[in-house]
C-alpha cells in the first residue's frame, strides 16, 4: 500500500510543473526587452479578398474588398477601405505606447524582418481566397511580404507571418469599432 506522504511528496513537482506551464501556454506573449525607445518602425498591411471573374475563355482576378493599415513610428495608424469599388473614408487611431512596443517587440524579438522574400503560389481551382501583404521597415532595415492565406496554398505559410496578421487584424478591429 502507498502512504499517503509519498502521493503528497510526488504531487508537488507535478503541481509545481502545472503552476509554470498553464500560465504560458494561456498567454505566449512576446518579451519587449529587446525595444529601445529609439526603435523607428513604419508598417503597412494590406488585406484584399480576390475573386476570380470569367471572361468566356479568359479569366481575371479581382478585388473585392482591399483594406490597408499603416502605422508610423508615433503610434498613429490611417485605415482606409474599398469594398466593391467604392472607398469609405479614412480612419484615424492613435496606438498606446503599450500596444506599439508589443507590436515592435514581436517584430523585433522573432526575427520577422530576417524571413526570406518567398513567392507563395495560389492553388489554381480556387473562386476566392484572401491575400496579405505587409512591409515593414525597422530601424531601416525593411522587408516586404506577400502571401495567401493558408488554406489557398499548397506552400507553407510560416507561423510568424499569422501571428503579426493576426496582431494586425486586431488593431484593424479596434480602428473599426
């Protein structure tokens, strides 16, 4: 039979172990150790939803909705929308020093302006899919993306990408409410 001090002595690492991870795994959030406030960051996210329109014999794709969202060193973001042709005036939002020095640390601390400038390849037999693109300019080091979403792709779509869109999509929510 098992005393009950050897369960009792056994559960406490395990509970330790549990108290550590659960915490980490609810909130990944970046470290923003590595931001100086001397950090100069400039980003512009462009979000399209295409559509493929037939012509008889011959196709094109086209832009349903484009939406783009700059943001400047300051914090100000500029939203602007145009969905079936029409633009919609341009939105104004103002970042905390908070929510830039996140963005800038998840940037920053993931290497995102060191991935390559790969071309991701649409699967032929899609009507429509959403498209991403993303320039960024750090500290004068810049770097340009474009990529479909995963699901138009055969291609892998590197997890960091989805996750500063994700950020992104977030801000563009806030500007919108």
């Amino acid at each position: 039979m098992v005393r009950p001090i050897v369960l009792i002595l056994g559960a406490i690492p395990v509970l330790a172990a549990i108290f550590i991870v659960v915490p980490q795994l609810l909130r990944p959030e970046i470290p923003i150790t590595a931001v100086n406030s001397d950090d100069v960051i400039s980003i512009e996210y462009d979000k399209m939803h295409l559509k493929k329109i037939s012509f008889g014999p011959t196709q094109s794709t086209g832009a349903e909705k484009a939406e783009v969202l700059t943001i400047d060193a300051n914090g100000q973001a500029r939203y602007s929308l145009t969905k079936n042709g029409y633009t919609e005036p341009e939105r104004k939002y103002q970042l905390s020093k908070e929510e830039l020095k996140r963005l800038i640390a998840l940037i920053k601390e993931t290497g995102f302006v060191e991935i390559p400038q790969t071309s991701y390849q649409v699967k032929n037999d899609l009507s429509e899919y959403d498209k991403f693109g993303l320039q960024v300019i750090l500290d004068g080091k810049s770097v340009n993306l474009q990529w479909p979403e995963q699901n138009a792709s055969q291609d892998f779509i590197p997890p960091i990408m989805n996750q500063v869109q994700s950020n992104l999509d977030g801000i563009i929510t806030e500007i919108i409410k």
